[in-house]
C-alpha cells in the first residue's frame, strides 16, 4: 500500500445555478454551486479525487489555499499516511503558520477538507471498497486513530469513542456519580451485545432497503408558487414523504409558501423550514412561533451559525411547540459541535462532509452526538455532497447509533449527472455505493466545460 503521491492538481469548477435560483435561498440568493476539485496522483497510478463545495465568488480562494497545502502532500506514501492519520491530519491543520489563517476554520478547513476527501477515496479504492464500506469493516482501533480528540476531551475521550464504536451505544459519561455508572452500565449489558450482534444485520437492511432521505429539491426561495407546486406534486407522485422549505427573507411570504407546501403534502408528512442563518435570537423566536401551526419538525439555521448561546436559547423557547433546531452545515469544527451538544443547543446535528476537516472530524461529531443521544441528519445540499455524505450516514447507522428514529439524510436533485459514481435512491431512500472510492470522481468533460472561468460554459456566459 506504498502509492506514494506524486502531484496533486486543484479546480476550479462552477455550474450556473443562479440562472435557474436552484439552491437560492434568504442570505444566499443567487449561488452557483461549485467546488474546488482536487486530483492527487501517486505512483502506482492510482488516483484519489477529492472536493469542497463552495456557491460561486471565493472559490478560487479555496483553490489558492489548497495550492499552498500541497507540499504537505505531495511525496509522502499512502501508508505513510494512514499509519499515522491523526498526525497527518494535525500536519494539515496545526502548521505553525498556516495556523493563524484558521485555526481549523474558514477557507483552509474547506481546503484541508478537500486534500483529505481525496486520500481518503484513494484509500478505499487501494481496498477495492467504497468509503462507507471502508470504515465498518475496519478495526475500531484503527478507525479512532483517524481522529484528533484535542479540545474535545471534555465531552469525548478516545477510550469512550471505541467503546462506542464497538458497542454501537453510549458510554456513561465522565460526569455521573459511580453508583448512577454502575446502574447504567449494568442496564444497558445486554443492549451492548444485542448491538454487536446486530451489526450485519443492520448492513444487509441498508443495501436492501437503503438510508430515509427528505427532499429540498421543490422549495428554494427564489421558486414561483407555480413551480412550487408542480415540484411537490412531482415529488409526491416519486413517494417523497419528507419535505424541506426555504424560509426567512418575508414573514407573509413564509407563511403563504408554508400553507401552500402543507396544503399540498397534506397534514401526515413530514415538513421542515430552513431559514440559512437570516435572523436575530429574538426575531428567529418571533417568526418561527408564527410559522408553528405547520407543525414543522425543525427549523434549521435559525441565526449565526457561530451563536452557540443563540441557539440554546431558540432550542429552548421552541421546545414547547414541539419544534427542535437543526444546525451543522457552517458549523466551523469539531469543537464547535461539542459545544452545541454540551449546551443542549440543537436536536438534530447536521454534518457536512466538506465542511469539517473530511472523514477524520466528521467521526468525531458522529460519536459526539451519538454520546449526546441527538440524531445526525446530515447537509447535503450541494454539489457532490449527496454523494459524499451518505457514505458518513450509511456508517453512523451500522456502527455508531444503530438507530433511524428521527434521522434522514437531505437529498437534492442537481448535478448528480456529474460524477462517475452519481448517487442512487430507490423509493426516497439512499442506496449504499458499490464502487470503491468516496464517490468524487467528477466527469472529466463537465470538469473541462465547467472550470472557471476558461471552461466552455463560462466563456459563453461572460462573453455572450
């Protein structure tokens, strides 16, 4: 498992969505959804692909800051690597100078994301699996050594997050008294084995039945109420239970959409608002109260995605309407979530596989909020995120939270035709990836018609 990398390339790859308002939104209004794409080549010829997901303007900035990640890269093996993950990773993300520039933030988190999506999929394709595959199969010492548990061991230390993953159930936390300990542990024995035992179960449940996902595909904000309502009733026709609407940039506009959404999907399904981070603590309270008589399960977003406080304190003015808040996809890093989760500021985590730093920091926020006991409902609107994240999602269920009471995984209908392995649902649900790899292999000739700004697409568009 030598493959010692030998170049790495980078992208900048943008398709106009704008043109259409798919992805629009109360504080992003015109996105083009993109990536920085990047290719790492190695010795061997094998190659991994990796990406980050960007809305347009500032994705070249992505693309400078992986430039100047490369020569972390570049000359070191696979096996060099992946012996030592958790260093790797604090290689990228703890430099003593590139540091200040984060840490663990911003635009150099999404470029070290990108960097590791890429050896992580060249990783499962030197084992002839796909990612989700990778990481339940592998030894769960080995699976914890890929994490960095600094700055998070107040809520999650190494030795519990194996108990975790062995065991597919909470371990008691350092908190409790001996006596509360002892009484959990013993009650929850035979749950352990139970959930050991039901580990290939739950795996052959997923490739037969795949994961539950919710649609966002049929609500941006920028949509006519025509087009709305022909979106859903397609939806409907295709079995989609699970609903997501844009809220947040006009109160009367919010509730005149909601009624309609509701009317449409009648009063059985299941309905969720999203509001991209537009109001105050106060106002987001105010609104959503008004919105409440569409019983919507969540509001995601509800205010700065850095507002920790802000968040507990909807979280729990909500709660009595039966409302919870969701969060995650700007959430900078693990030590942000532990923090949501510590404050009881949020009831759904939101991961987003391209936010974090890659598969490494995700798996430490999935054995957080398994912890926790708050279900994770990943992000996954965006370009290559469907792709990408289901496998995290496939892998908390088998072998984290063995549990899919309150969770499904967001899916949007854009720009699957992309990528080689493009994701595959089957009765609005997720089927679990056969190809080895992380699923971000992009088609070389969309990769070309659509870089930015020389791609064919772009030159037409900026000079008609």
């Amino acid at each position: 498992m030598a493959h010692k990398i030998t170049k790495l390339t980078v992208s900048d790859v943008r398709f106009p969505t704008s043109l259409e308002h798919h992805g629009s939104d109360a504080m992003h209004t015109d996105p083009d959804y993109s990536v920085a794409y990047v290719v790492i080549e190695t010795e061997s010829c094998m190659k991994g692909y990796g990406l980050t997901f960007t809305v347009g303007r500032g994705t070249e900035i992505v693309v400078c800051a992986v430039e100047a990640l490369t020569g972390f890269v570049v000359g070191k093996s696979l096996e060099e690597i992946v012996s030592d993950f958790r260093g790797f990773y604090r290689l990228l993300t703890n430099d003593g100078q590139m540091r200040w520039i984060g840490p663990e933030k911003g635009v150099i988190q999404l470029a070290t994301a990108a960097l590791l999506n890429a050896v992580w999929d060249l990783w499962a394709r030197t084992e002839g699996k796909p990612l989700w595959k990778l990481l339940v199969d592998m030894d769960p010492r080995k699976l914890v050594s890929c994490i960095d548990f600094r700055y998070i061991t107040d809520a999650l230390t190494e030795q519990e997050a194996l108990g975790n993953v062995r065991t597919h159930t909470h371990t008691p936390t350092a908190t409790m008294n001996r006596h509360t300990s002892l009484s959990l542990f013993n009650r929850l024995s035979d749950m352990l084995m139970k959930a050991q035992e039901g580990k290939d179960r739950r795996e052959e449940h997923m490739l037969t039945e795949g994961y539950p996902a919710y649609t966002t595909s049929c609500a941006w904000l920028g949509y006519s109420d025509e087009l709305l309502t022909q979106m859903c009733s397609d939806a409907l026709n295709s079995g989609w239970t699970k609903f997501k609407v844009k809220v947040g940039a006009d109160l009367k506009d919010d509730i005149r959409r909601c009624s309609l959404i509701r009317k449409l999907i009648g009063p059985n399904n299941t309905l969720m608002i999203d509001a991209n981070q537009r109001w105050d603590v106060g106002e987001a309270i105010t609104w959503v109260s008004e919105l409440a008589q569409y019983k919507p399960v969540w509001i995601e977003e509800p205010t700065s995605p850095d507002d920790i406080l802000g968040h507990a304190t909807i979280s729990k003015a909500l709660a009595p309407l039966g409302i919870g808040v969701a969060t995650g996809e700007q959430c900078h890093n693990r030590v942000m979530f532990k923090q949501f989760l510590q404050a009881s500021a949020l009831q759904f985590v939101q991961i987003d596989s391209c936010r974090l730093g890659s598969v490494n920091e995700n798996l430490a926020v999935l054995l957080m909020a398994h912890k926790f006991q708050v279900p994770v409902c990943p992000h996954a609107g965006g370009v290559g995120l469907c792709e990408l994240v289901q496998h995290l999602i496939l892998f908390d269920y088998i072998s984290v939270s063995a549990s899919l009471h309150n969770r499904m995984c967001e899916y949007v209908d854009h720009l699957h035709e992309h990528f080689i392995s493009p994701v595959v649902l089957r009765d609005t649900h997720y089927m679990p990836p056969k190809d080895p790899g992380y699923s971000c292999e992009m088609v070389e000739s969309s990769v070309q018609r659509h870089q930015y700004p020389q791609g064919e697409v772009w030159r037409k568009l900026l000079n008609p």
